[in-house]
C-alpha cells in the first residue's frame, strides 16, 4: 500500500512539474548574454581590406521560453532576465513567425548600414522602397480598428516615408500620447489617419504607436557589393556596428586603433543610431569576450554603465555614427 501511493504521489508531482513547464514556457521568456561575433568573419566588401588590428563585435541576447531549469539559472544568475512572452513576442505569433519577422529587419538593418557607410566612404548608393506594410497590429495597440494588415504607410506627419526605419524614427520622436498622422494605402484607396503613441513596454520612454511593420519592396542600388552571412541572428540592433565595419574595410586607416570595440543600436539613414533593447545583456557578452569599449545609444547608456560598474569595459553613449568616429580618432 505504501508503495502505491509513493508511486501515485511521484505521478501526481511529475504531472504537476509538467503542468508548471507548460505554464512556464507558454507565457515566459528568459533574455540572456548571447554570443559576439568578430565582424571582420561576417562580413566581406568588394575591394575593401580586412587588415585591422583590432574588431568591431557585433552583440546579441540569447532569447528562448522558460522552463524550469532555466528559471533556478535566472535566479542565481544576475545578468538573466525574464520577460512576459507579449513583451517579447507579438500575442498569437509563433516563435517562427516572430524570427522570420526579425530576420526581414536584420535584413533591411544591414541594407541601411552598407548605404550610410558607403555614402561616407565617397560613394553615392541609393534605396528605394514603397513605404511601409503594416504586418500585425498589438492588442493593446491604439491603432486597432484603425489601421489593418496589409496596409501601406506612405506619409507619418506629413512627410513621405519609403522605408519602415523611416516611420519608426518619426514615431519615435513623439512624445507619448502625441497623436501622429498617418497615409496608407488599402484596397487601392488612400486614408489619412490619427493615432497616439503609447510607450514601448520593452523600452521604457519609447513612443510607439503598437504596429509590426516591413518595408514594402524596398529596393538597394549600390555601387560594391557587400556580404553579411548572420545565420540565424534577427533583429535591428546591430546596425551602427555593421556601418563601422563595412567603412573600416573601405578606408586605409585602422578606424579600430587595435581595440577590441562592441556595441549595439540601430542605424537610419540619416546616420542616426536608435535605441535598443537587451542592452545589459550584450554589455556582459562583449565583456566576457574581451572587449574594451562598448557604444550604446544615449537612451541605453543609463542601464548600460550600471551593469559595467565591476567590468573592465568603457561605456561610451552616442548619438549618431559619427560620434563613433570622432571618438575612435580621437584615442
């Protein structure tokens, strides 16, 4: 009789701890240091060099569900992090279709970065696209009812936009509850609609009107041609990195000065480098790799150094890419 119910109670708690599993894993998500990776192996420009001493490291954060083994390694570890999924992952979208949505930024991320350091290298490319296509629609999006997928953003105050870092850039310039007017495009008639921002839940601060959107057949032109092999890296953060690389390649002076240099944000095309997300965990990434200064965005910078107090890694905020450069200069 004892053995019966040892063994029930082993199934009832083994059911339970599958349960909690379950539970864990379909509303939670761990962020954690991911890997860096020595851009000089990744990316590869017509003509260009890969003689620096030095490297720029591109830096990411290792996202995945949560189960119970993962939850004892957040709770010893300082620098894990866990997330609701709807903060990470758009509500009703499975892991698949929330990568094969970051890589099309990843993609599109790269395409800006090859244009503004080619412009700075003395070269004249160009990139095109057709606005920006509304993909999903947040629940608690303001812009539920109002804008639908499919649609076609081509105006954000006013102003004609051809990619989707052009309508992220002026969202984000609003403040929060600040209407914005937009002009898309439906079922061949064209609208003009106000909606308000409402802040980012995984960027505190961040205006954002609650929409995933793509840039709609955008189209590069460039005069080299340029390699960027990321695997399965998503995601828009790495941009301004990818800019300094593609124009250390094209220029004969080391931009690096024989440093090890992380770092993260995005690029627009007007060399504007934007906030990201995951900032702690890519600080201790590019520390635990060996690198010595890390640029962040200004808005980053805050959580960045905190997390740097006890490294060995220079902290450096910046606005646009030539701060970077100015900075590396100056060295």
């Amino acid at each position: 009789m004892k053995n019966k119910n040892r063994i029930r109670l082993l199934v009832v708690t083994a059911v339970l701890l599958i349960l909690f599993n379950i539970y864990l894993s379909s509303n939670y998500t761990v962020m954690a240091p991911g890997i860096t990776i020595d851009l000089k192996d990744i990316v590869t420009v017509e003509g260009g060099h890969k003689k620096a001493q030095g490297s720029f490291f591109l830096t990411t954060v290792s996202s995945r569900s949560l189960n119970i083994p993962l939850l004892f390694y957040a709770a010893v570890s300082p620098y894990v992090n866990i997330e609701q999924k709807e903060a990470v992952i758009p509500e009703g979208w499975s892991m698949n279709e929330y990568i094969d949505y970051m890589q099309k930024w990843m993609q599109e991320s790269q395409k800006i970065a090859e244009v503004v350091a080619l412009r700075k290298a003395g070269y004249e490319p160009k990139i095109y696209g057709d606005g920006a296509q509304v993909v999903e629609i947040m629940p608690e999006s303001p812009a539920q009812g109002k804008l639908f997928s499919g649609d076609i953003i081509t105006e954000v105050d006013g102003k004609k936009v051809n990619l989707a870092d052009e309508v992220v850039k002026i969202v984000s310039d609003h403040a929060i509850n600040e209407d914005v007017e937009f002009k898309v495009k439906r079922n061949n008639k064209t609208h003009k609609i106000l909606i308000p921002t409402i802040e980012s839940k995984s960027e505190k601060g961040r205006a954002i009107v609650g929409i995933y959107i793509t840039t709609f057949n955008w189209k590069p032109i460039l005069p080299l041609k340029i390699d960027i092999e990321t695997g399965d890296i998503g995601g828009p953060s790495a941009g301004s990195m990818f800019a300094m690389e593609i124009l250390n390649q094209l220029t004969d002076d080391d931009i690096t000065r024989g440093y090890k240099i992380a770092g993260t944000g995005t690029i627009s095309l007007d060399e504007k480098i934007g906030e990201i997300g995951g900032v702690e965990q890519k600080v201790v990434s590019a520390h635990r790799d060996g690198a010595k200064i890390f640029f962040c965005p200004e808005k980053n910078a805050s959580d960045a150094r905190k997390i740097a107090r006890n490294f060995d890694i220079k902290i450096v905020p910046v606005k646009e890419l030539d701060d970077i450069i100015t900075y590396l200069e100056d060295l």
